[in-house]
C-alpha cells in the first residue's frame, strides 16, 4: 500500500497539478487532496488507480526495506535512455530551428 507522503512525492516528480492529475484518474479534485492530506488514506481504489497513473509516467514505488533493510517507503523515476542531443557535426541548415 502507498503512503500519503509517497502520493504527494510522485506527484510532485512527475510535475503534475491536482487539476490535471484529476482529469487523468477520473478522481475529484477534492478526493486528490484528501488522499494526500490525511495521515492514513485506505481507499486501496482510489491509491490502485493513483499508482498506474504515476507508474505510467515512470515513478518507482519502493515499498519499506527493498534493497535497504533499514530504509523506508519511497519513490524514485524510473531511469530513461540518456539523451546526447545533437551532435556539431549533425547541425546542417535542414535541423535548423
């Protein structure tokens, strides 16, 4: 099950609004920060349907003790291929923007 403070992390990660995350879940907004707010949300629906939307966007939720036995629940992005960018030689006047 997902913390509170695991819920407000991954949203704040992916960079999402209350509003936006809301239209994206079909969740009210008043629902949203209720979750977030409260010490100990059980709606497992409402944290199932919260956690595919985050996953989707690449957060990791790390439940207590993965990896490191004394270490709590957390979340981290999942790493994505590292983007070079352009290379000089590769700038020609038809990539010009």
């Amino acid at each position: 099950m997902l913390t509170v403070a695991q819920l407000r992390a991954a949203r704040a990660m992916t960079g999402m609004t209350v509003d936006e995350l809301a239209a994206t879940s079909g969740l009210s907004k008043s629902t949203i920060e209720r979750a977030e707010a409260s010490q100990a949300f059980a709606d497992a629906e409402v944290t199932d349907r919260l956690r595919n939307i985050f996953e989707s966007k690449g957060v990791i939720f790390i439940g207590a003790g993965e990896g490191d036995v004394a270490a709590g629940p957390g979340v981290r992005m999942r790493q994505h291929g590292h983007d070079e960018g352009m290379h000089p030689q590769d700038l020609n006047a038809a990539n010009d923007d």
